[in-house]
C-alpha cells in the first residue's frame, strides 16, 4: 500500500492507495474520525475498511485530513474537509478514469463528511457508513439520497446516541429508489473496542452482496 502525496485546496494531503490490477475496476475512499479526537487514516475502523475494498479488487485510498500527519493546513471544522474529501475523489478518479463504479466510505466525522460528498458527487454509487454523528450533526442534507448504502451503529455507543441514528435510517429507508442496510451491534461502544470482528463480517457480507447485484 504506497504512500501518496497529492495536492488538496489547502496544501498537500497524504494518502495510502492501492491500484486494482483489474482495468475497469471500481474505486473506493476512506474517510477517517475526528481529527481533533484523534482521527488518522490509521484508525482500525478506517483501515479495517480500507482493506475489505481492496480485497475485492477495488482501487482504494485513504488519506490524512488537512493537519494531520503529513498533510498540510489546519482544522476546519468540516467545510475545508469536505473540500479535502473532493480533491481526494478527484485525484482517485484521475487514476482510474475507466472505474466502473464509485464509492464512498467514513467512519463517525468520516461518515458525515463522505455522505455530504456523495450529495455533490453524483457518481458515488455505494456507501458505508460507521457510526454516522447524527447526535452532533444535522444529516437533512440528506434528501432524498442518492446512493443505496450500509449504515452500521453500536447500540452502546458513548457519543452518538443509537436513537438519532435508528431516526436517520428511518428516514433514509423511506425513500424510493435506493436501499438501505441498517445493522445495530448489539453491546458496542463508538470505537468497535471489542466488536471488530463483528464489523468486518458486516461490511464485508454488504460488499459481497451488493458487487453480485452489480454483476
């Protein structure tokens, strides 16, 4: 998984990226926590996905927001990340100009900031998103919602309240068109701390599933 540098509205951002060897294959982008909480591209959840991508021949990055490690800039409270995630896509879709299909994936602010991405990028045909902060953060952007996806939450989760999320998954199951998976992990806390394995099986059989479909 090479280290790449590319240029973001901010400066230069860091990435790690692995290149399908299938042409035409599908791409995918990471979005990482929190910077401010700690949030890496080296989060487990975020590499856990990371890796479930690129097992299935999907060419995939994920890269450090401005500020953090390598990359330049500072927080910006979600609208310069935004525009980091968009450069990303860009600089993901330039390597690949022949993909056959786009998606998007994000961890807690990850989540937020990659299904803010997908309202603006129409070509985002898929998504996963972990432990999206609808206790924090205001998702009615979301309307209606382009994408089918797969929304996982831990029922013991710390920061973001199970409640709020059960209500944007309902909200977003009652749209035409679209499909939404929605799996509540039963005893987990925001981090997946002892529920890794769990999630995996989860993202992975949702991958599975929906690359027959595309088939």
């Amino acid at each position: 998984m090479p280290e790449v540098i590319f240029n973001g509205p901010d400066g230069r951002l860091e990435g790690r990226y692995s290149h399908s060897k299938v042409p035409g294959a599908p791409i995918a982008l990471i979005l990482h926590p929190n910077p401010q909480h700690g949030g890496t591209m080296n989060n487990k959840v975020v590499y856990s996905m990371y890796q479930s991508f690129v097992k299935r021949g999907f060419s995939t990055l994920r890269f450090n927001f401005r500020g953090i490690g390598r990359s330049q800039g500072e927080f910006d409270n979600g609208i310069g990340e935004m525009s980091d995630a968009a450069s990303a896509l860009d600089w993901l879709q330039s390597h690949n100009p022949s993909a056959s299909s786009s998606w998007i994936g994000g961890f807690s602010f990850g989540a937020w900031i990659s299904m803010q991405l997908m309202m603006r990028r129409p070509e985002i045909s898929g998504f996963l998103s972990i432990a999206p902060p609808a206790t924090q953060h205001d998702f009615s952007f979301l309307a209606p919602c382009p994408a089918s996806g797969l929304i996982v939450h831990g029922d013991k989760d710390e920061l973001v309240a199970v409640e709020d999320v059960n209500k944007l998954a309902a909200k977003l199951k009652s749209q035409k068109n679209i499909v939404i998976d929605y799996e509540i992990v039963q005893g987990c806390d925001h981090l997946f701390t002892k529920h890794m394995k769990k999630l995996n099986r989860i993202v992975e059989d949702y991958l599975d599933k929906s690359l027959i479909k595309a088939a």
